[in-house]
C-alpha cells in the first residue's frame, strides 16, 4: 500500500512523540503558574466591584499579563504587554509582576509614573541592559493605573499602552509615553503622570496590542487600533462588564474567523 | 539636680539676661570686658543659694533682685519627693524633667523662694479659680450686707414716718406716746386720726413688721457682715501700715548706699524695729487675708441658708478642692533642699601654710591661718586624725612618703609647667614635733608642708604667687569633689590671672577632670582659658551700650556671638585669629555648612538652577565629623550660621550632638540646623535615578538602589562627578527643564529648607 508507506514515512517516531507530549504537559504546568502570579477572581471581586478580564493567550503560556493590587489607600491595575510571546513573555510578565510588586507593596511611592520609572530600572538591570550593542532588547509595554480611594482621582502612566475612558458613550483615550519599559532606542526620559477626575459609572479600558493587530479573515487585513476604539464603544453600550467581556470575546472570534491568532489578547475593563 | 540654665533680674548692671542655659558638660565660660557684668553673674548665682545681697546690688531704681534657676530632673523624681501631691499635681510632676525655681527679695532684704515655670502656672491656676469663686461670693455677699443695710435703714425712716403721723394728730405727743400709741391696748389717740393717717400708719406698721421680719431672718448673715467688715479694716490697715514701711526701708537702703554702709553693719535701734515692724506685718497681712478669704466662703455657705457648722465644714472642704496643700513657697523650699551646693571660689583665701598644729586641725580651729588648705590637703591624702596615732615612727614616715609620692604624681597630671628648665614641682609633708624652745608646744605634733622641685625645697609661702594659686585651687577643686555628697557648682572669677599662660591651660584641663563631679562656671579674659573646640560653652557678656558703663549688661549664647563686639570677642580671636571674607565664610550671609565638597558642588548647582535668591554661602567641611569644629570656628569668629545634614546614620547623629551640646533649644535647633527627610541619605538622593543617571553618572545602566548607596558601593570619584555637574549647570548645558518631576519636587523641597532659616 503505497499511500500508506508514504503517510508513514511523515509521523513522529513514538520517541519524538513523547517528548513533545512532555513539552506539551510542562508549558501548560508553566501556564498554571503564570496565571497563580496573576489575582484571581476573588482577589480581583475584592478590590474592582464591577470588572472584566479577556484574556486569550495565543500559545500556552502568555506574554501579556494583568495585575492588581490594593491598601487602605490605593488601588492599583495595570495591564501590560511583554516583547514576545509564548515561554519568553511569560518569563519576562513574571518579572514585570514580581517588580511590581515589590515597588507598589513596599508604598514609598504612590505615584504612577514614578512607579514606571522604578520598574524600568529594575528590568535594564535583570536584563544588564547597559545600551551597548550586546544587550538584550526585550521590554514591557504596560499602562498602569492608580485609584486614590478616598479622594477617586485617579493617575494614569503608560509605557506605550494607552487608557481608554468611556464616560455616558463618550471616549476618551489618554496617550501613553512612547518609551517602553527596558532599553528604548533613545536615552530614557521619565514617564509622565496623567491626573484624572473620575466620576461613578465611568468605564475604562486597558489593553495590549493583540486585539487590533489581529488579522481578519475576511479581509486579511489587521483590525486596527480606529476599529477597536469603535468596538470598545459598542461593548460600553451593554451594562453588565460580562456582557461586555462576552460581546468582545464574540467580535474578536468573528473577526479572525479561521485566521491564526498573532498575539496574546487581554483587555481588563472596569467599571467605577 | 543638674543646674542648666539661670535668669537674673535687676542685679548690679543686670536688668534680665533671659533665659540662658549652661553648657551640658558642665563648663560655662562667661568672656566680656571689664565691668560688663560677668561678675555680677557669678555673684548673682551665688546670692540664689545664700540668700543673702547687699545695697550695692541694687539697681538706681531700687528694684528688688529677682534669680530664677532651672534644673533638669529625671523624669518621675518630682513626684518622688513631694510626698502626696494630689492627682493634678501628680501627673503634672511625673512628666516633668526640668523644675524652675525663683528667689525673689523682699525691702527688708529677707527672701522667699518659690517654684516657677509650669507648677507655679497650674498651682498660680487654683488660685485664680479659688478667687474667682470667692469674688463671685464676695460680690454676692456684699449685696446681701447691703441689703441688710437698706433695711435697717427704710426701718428707722418707717418709725420717723410714724412718729410724723402721730405728732400731726397730737402735736404734744412725746416719744412715749409715739410709742404707746402702737400698743393696741391704747385708744384714743388712733381715734384722732383721720382715715388717711389711719391707713398710711398701718400701711408703715406692716412694712416695719415684714422688714423686720426678714432682718431676723438674716440675723446670721447680719452677724457675718459685721466680721467681714471688721477683717477688712483690719487688713487695709495692715498694708498701709506696710506700704509706708516699706517706704521707709527704701529711704534707708538709698541712706545706706550714699554712705556707703552695708545694712547689716548699721547699729540703729530704730532701724532695727523698722526691720521688726515690716516682718510681722508681712505676717499678719498673709493671716488676715487667709482668714478673710475663709469667712467670705464661710458667709456664700450661711447665705444657701447651711447651719454656722455645715458652712464651716463646707469653706473646708471648698478650701481643700480649690486650694493644693503647696504652695509655691512650700514647695520652692522642699526642692531647693536637693539643689547643688554653689561655692564661689575665693582666691587666695586658702592658701596652703607653711606649718599647721596637729591639735588645729583635729579641733577643726578654722581662724587658724591656712586651715582650710591644710584640711584639704589631708581630704585629699584620705588621712584623718587616726592615721598619725601609728606608734612606730618608722612605719609613720615610710607612710607618709609614700603618700608623698601619690599625691604629686597626681598633682603633676595637671602641672605641666617646670621650675627651670627641666624640674617638675612636688608637694610634700612631713610630720614633727616642737622642740624645748617652743614653750607650751614642746612635743606636741605639727605638720609642716614643702613644695619642692629638684633643686631645692621651700616653703609654700616661698614659692610665686601663680604657683600657690594653682596649689591652693587644685586642693579646693579636687577635696570639694572627694567632700561633698551633693552636686557642687563651682564658681571661680578670673581663675589663674596670675598663672603663666601653660598654667592657665592646666586649670582647664583641671576643669575637664572634674567636670564629672563639679558643675564650673568662670569668668574669663585669658584666650588660654577657652577650649576652641567647645565654644558651646561660651556666654558672651556686655554692655548693651558699649560705650556707656551705664547701660544694661547683656548675655549672648555661642549662636548669637555674631552680636558680640569685638573687645568682648577678643579672648576667641585672639585664638582663632580673624575671619577669612572672601568667597567662602561672610559676615553679611548666613554660613550653611554641609558635609563635604560633594554636597557643595550639588547644592550650588541647585541654587542656580532654582534661582534662589537667598543669602546664603555654602561652607564644605572636610567630612562630617569636621561639622562641629567649623561651628566652634564661625561662632568663634561670631559669625552667622547653620548647619545642613542628610539622614545617613552618621549625620543623624551629629543632629543629635548639636542639638545637645549646641543649639540646647527647640526654637535654636529650627532657626539652625536642617535635617532632610531620613529618605536623602545624602546630597545626590535629591536627584532622581533618572536624573542622577543622565546628568551625573551619565550611563544607561539600571540602578535599584539609592544614589548615595550606589556611588559608595561603586566606589566613584564623587566630588569630581558632582563638580562636573556644577559645571554644566554654569554653563547652561544642564538647565531646570532637563530635570523631571521628581528632582523638582526634591529640589523645591530643599529650597523650602533654606528658606525657613533665619
């Protein structure tokens, strides 16, 4: 049976086949582990009442990731987007959170752009990023954002990640600095710091590149950040967030049909 | 009880020095020129712990002398000492570590004292609340008594009014039928009324029976009314009795004063019952106005309608709510027990004799002449009379040459000086006994004292002068010291002003070797006896009016020697030399001394970044324990400054030291010394990582840690990367916009520091 010798001329040896199983079963043990570091519901119900998160890692393991903490005084999201995807973003959010972490726990700075500033000396430094040719390249993009709870102002910091802000249908978008966190083509500058009044019922939006750079099926072109702003504006029409996180995860599976996933996806909106 | 601060009040030249604390290590040199009050301070000091003053301290107004001295305490011994002070005073006392205490003079030259400061304030409180009950009774009372008055007065006006009706209807009626005719048994004469009279009469009698009525009704308080007057007089009495004594006391002290006689001396019987008269006055007027505020409470008890027993119980009690059992004088008295000692050092009236009977010094025969020195030798030796009762000789004189020994040696720790050139002198004393051809002393013991060198051994009273002041001054420091079971300050005018300038600088170090035990306080002129690297023991002493010895004397603090007049400087720059104005130290900017040229170069570039318009000149130490020789160098030079440090371990405790040692106040350590925020380890924490990284290091790598931390850790050249900067600033290649935020803020931060320096 010719077609049959052929056809198996092609399949893995048994061997090859179990090593990739094994492969398979520790990426996804790594995915576990990278999603335990990241808040869970009820840690995420505790600090944002009315919230959603889509999150849709394109391989096992992600390079994008969520975060959130909160104080007596504070509440602190962000949503950040590492050079990459698959194991090495992952390893590289795992850096991002644990920075974060030890910079907004530790409270002795509170504000948002200043916090930016502290985690992009802590990455050149775990990636001896020194500017010289040799150098690693890798970065974190991440908007981040910190709730004063008693007063409501918010401030907003962003690393090449913008925030949307949707008030009575109205959107708004803060722009992001155009600096990444870890060694930028130029010499680094500080993050600036966005003050916002916020007011109850506002929605706001943070979000990596996954969602708009995704290629479409039936035009085979990337959706764009114009559309996405407009889609965001639909999904702000519905009250409840898991509406809204329902009706994008909807769009997004209808926009890319049977194209193949290009990035990590995560938008984490909520609802003051 | 350690002395820290004194306040004097009209005496001699002194209208108030202020406020002004002592040394905390216990030695105060006061510097100024002749007559500019330095003595008057000692002897003021003194005049506290006696009591006692003479006319010539008296100002030309006559105003009475009033010294307060403040003490620092542990916390809790207050309450330790004042046996069951009341739960008020209790807490009060228990936080307290200072206890202020005040002598003030009276006329007659008599004088109380009295605490001060916070527990005169809270006890001075029950008084007032005390008198504010009373005065809300007192006017009470008085209404009522005029009441009463107005009573017994409309009561006489009823009966003339009676007796008018009664003579228009019988114009012969006397006054027996006035009165008979209100007898209801007489008839007749009312018959001869008209219906008028008749019902204006009875209109009288009712209001003469319902006044009546009530007068008997206030009879107790009638009582009471007639006392409270009767105390009154007596007391007005009593102080006027006083104001023109006292008159007559102020005449005779102006008498005393031209005459030039001291009070104490003047033999004049009548001036003797003044005296007399005046002390039990002063009594009898503090008796009668306890005794009068008592009745009034008394009276406000009797007027509520209470019993003549419950009122009394009731004023007791009241007195006991209002009034604590202290009074200031009470417990002024009970502290001052606990004070120091003060002893004025008298020159050369303890000089050490030549010889002294053994039988003298057992007896304690202190008008012979040289006693006290040969006591203190002895102290110092720890001999008594027992030691010289050893039967065998031989045994006696190897003792005492061996305690000959140990007795110089400890001398010439502070005698560096030689006799010729290469001789140290040695105390030493021998005894014996007189020989046949003293008389009634043959045999008996005398001690006979040498002061030798290695050329020859001469009696004390051979030797100089200078030498015999040392001898006799070493003795009486260091015998005190052994003596006393109490704190001593020790006050000395002038000491060694006939010592040799190596001498001088030997009673210091004298000073420093018992300052442990003996709080000193001195005068001086000599720059050999002013430590340079401790002008936080100096008060500056002058005129207010340099040119008029008339004017008051002022007392200035190390921080305010910038005020000083040079003459009153003179002994410091004498020393130090004469400030350097150029770039660096100036008489017209306030000094800011900072850690090293780093911080300079950093704190420079900040000025001209921010365009501080301040004036301010930076002044580098060489290192951070170098701050406190700069201070003593500008307060030597009196010179305006302050002191800037950043919160490394080392420089939080130098902001210790100063505040102790230097600045001694709150309102000092504000006006003087900065500290920034503990998250500044050092001048370069005030830049941003950023900030630090672009314009400093000028490198890209990532930096985790503190500025500071990582310039040490890596070992840079500091000064010269923080100069570079400076100079970049200067050229305009770093200007205030190519810093971020954070460094702003840190920067306007630090200007606000600067700016809150006076």
């Amino acid at each position: 049976m010719r077609g049959v010798s052929s056809y198996q001329q092609y399949m893995p040896e048994k061997a090859e086949l179990q090593a990739f199983d094994e492969h398979l079963s520790s990426l996804r043990y790594a995915g576990m582990i990278q999603h335990a570091l990241m808040p869970d519901e009820e840690t995420l119900a505790g600090i944002l009442r009315d919230y959603f998160i889509l999150f849709l890692p394109r391989d096992i393991v992600s390079g994008d990731f969520y975060y959130a903490f909160s104080n007596r005084d504070y509440l602190c999201i962000a949503a950040g987007d590492c050079t990459g995807h698959g194991v090495p973003g992952a390893l590289l959010s795992i850096l991002g959170i644990s920075f974060l972490n030890e910079i907004l726990q530790a409270e002795k700075c509170m504000k948002a752009n200043r916090v930016l500033n502290m985690m992009r000396e802590r990455i050149m430094k775990a990636l001896h990023q020194t500017g010289e040719k040799s150098g690693t390249k890798d970065s974190i993009d991440i908007a981040l954002c910190i709730i004063n709870q008693k007063t409501g102002e918010m401030q907003y910091a962003g690393a090449n990640r913008p925030l949307v802000m949707i008030r009575n249908g109205e959107l708004t978008e803060y722009k992001p600095d155009l600096m990444t966190i870890g060694l930028a083509p130029v010499e680094e500058r500080a993050f600036k710091n966005n003050y916002l009044n916020t007011q109850k019922g506002d929605l706001f939006y943070l979000f990596s590149d996954g969602f708009p750079d995704q290629f479409g099926e039936k035009t085979n072109k990337k959706l764009k950040n114009k559309n996405f702003r407009k889609i965001l504006e639909n999904a702000s029409s519905y009250t409840g967030m898991k509406d809204q996180k329902k009706y994008l995860e909807n769009t997004f599976l209808e926009w890319r049909g049977n194209m193949p996933q290009v990035d990590d996806v995560l938008i984490l909106g909520f609802k003051l | 009880m350690k002395l820290c601060a004194f306040r004097i009040r009209n005496f001699r030249s002194i209208t108030d020095t202020g406020w002004q604390n002592l040394s905390a290590d216990n030695i105060t040199c006061l510097i100024g020129q002749n007559e500019s009050g330095k003595t008057s301070i000692l002897e003021g000091l003194r005049s506290f712990y006696t009591g006692s003053i003479s006319e010539d301290v008296l100002r030309s107004d006559l105003s009475l002398p009033e010294i307060s001295c403040r003490f620092n305490v542990n916390r809790g011994w207050l309450t330790e000492v004042t046996e069951n002070p009341g739960a008020e005073l209790k807490e009060l006392l228990s936080e307290l570590t200072t206890v202020e205490l005040t002598r003030n003079w009276l006329p007659d030259f008599s004088s109380t004292i009295k605490v001060s400061g916070r527990i005169s304030e809270y006890l001075n409180s029950l008084e007032n609340a005390w008198g504010l009950y009373l005065d809300e009774v007192k006017s009470k009372f008085e209404n009522e008594i005029e009441e009463i008055n107005r009573y017994k007065q409309r009561i006489e006006e009823i009966k003339s009014l009676k007796a008018e009706i009664i003579r228009k209807a019988d114009p012969s009626a006397g006054k027996g039928m006035v009165s008979r005719l209100f007898r209801r048994t007489q008839g007749g004469l009312i018959d001869r009324l008209s219906a008028d009279q008749r019902h204006s009469l009875n209109e009288l009698v009712r209001e003469e029976e319902s006044l009546n009525k009530t007068l008997t009704g206030k009879q107790v308080i009638a009582g009471a009314g007639i006392e409270y007057k009767s105390l009154l007089n007596k007391l007005e009495e009593t102080e006027r009795k006083l104001n023109e004594l006292e008159s007559i006391l102020e005449e005779y002290h102006q008498k005393m004063t031209l005459l030039l006689m001291p009070i104490e001396k003047h033999e004049d019987p009548e001036w003797t019952k003044v005296l007399e008269d005046f002390r039990n006055s002063r009594i009898e007027k503090e008796k009668l106005k306890s005794t009068l505020e008592s009745h009034i409470a008394f009276s406000g008890y009797l007027m509520e309608g209470r019993s003549a027993e419950e009122a009394q119980l009731l004023t007791l009690e009241a007195m006991r709510r209002y009034k604590s059992q202290y009074t200031s004088e009470i417990l002024g008295r009970k502290y001052f027990e606990y004070c120091p000692d003060v002893v004025m050092f008298e020159d050369f009236g303890s000089l050490l004799p030549n010889r002294i009977d053994l039988e003298d010094i057992i007896t304690g025969n202190e008008q012979v002449e040289g006693y006290k020195a040969a006591r203190n030798f002895l102290t110092l030796a720890k001999l008594d009379y027992s030691f010289f009762q050893q039967p065998s000789s031989r045994i006696l004189k190897q003792k005492i040459e061996n305690l000959n020994n140990t007795l110089t040696v400890n001398f010439q720790d502070f005698w560096q000086q030689s006799i010729g050139r290469n001789n140290k002198i040695k105390i030493q004393f021998e005894l014996d006994h007189y020989s046949l051809s003293f008389g009634d002393k043959a045999g008996k013991p005398y001690l006979e004292f040498w002061v030798k060198d290695s050329g020859e051994r001469l009696y004390p009273k051979q030797r100089s002068r200078g030498v015999r002041w040392f001898l006799s001054f070493y003795m009486e420091l260091k015998a005190s010291a052994m003596r006393s079971t109490k704190p001593i300050v020790l006050l000395v005018d002038e000491p060694g002003i006939s010592l040799h300038a190596r001498a001088q600088e030997d009673v210091l170090k004298v000073f420093e070797d018992i300052k442990d035990r003996i709080q000193i306080i001195y005068t001086t002129h000599s720059p050999h006896l002013v430590d340079v690297n401790k002008m936080h023991r100096i008060l500056a002493v002058q005129r207010d009016d340099l040119d008029n010895l008339k004017s008051t004397t002022r007392v200035l603090d190390p921080l305010e020697l910038a005020s000083a007049s040079p003459d009153t400087l003179s002994p410091l720059q004498n020393i130090m030399g004469n400030p350097h104005f150029s770039e660096g130290f100036a008489s017209n900017r306030l000094n800011l001394i900072v850690n090293d040229t780093g911080t300079f170069y950093l704190l420079s570039a900040i000025i001209h970044v921010t365009g501080f318009k301040g004036k301010i000149s930076i002044i580098p130490s060489t290192d951070v324990s170098s701050i406190p020789l700069m201070c003593n160098i500008l307060m030597g030079w009196g010179l305006k400054f302050a002191v800037l440090l950043f919160g490394n371990d080392k420089e939080r405790k130098l902001a210790e030291y100063l505040k102790e040692n230097l600045f001694k106040t709150e309102e000092k350590d504000s006006d003087y010394l900065i500290v920034t925020d503990p998250g500044f380890l050092n001048a370069e924490d005030l830049l941003s990582t950023l900030d630090f990284k672009n314009h400093v290091l000028k490198t890209r790598e990532g930096i985790t840690i503190p500025n500071s931390v990582y310039m040490e850790e890596k070992e840079l050249p500091r000064s010269f990367l923080l100069s570079r900067l400076l100079s970049d600033v200067r050229q305009g290649k770093i200007g205030a916009g190519d810093f971020d935020e954070e460094t702003n803020e840190n920067f306007r931060y630090l200007i606000d520091l600067l700016i809150g320096l006076k």
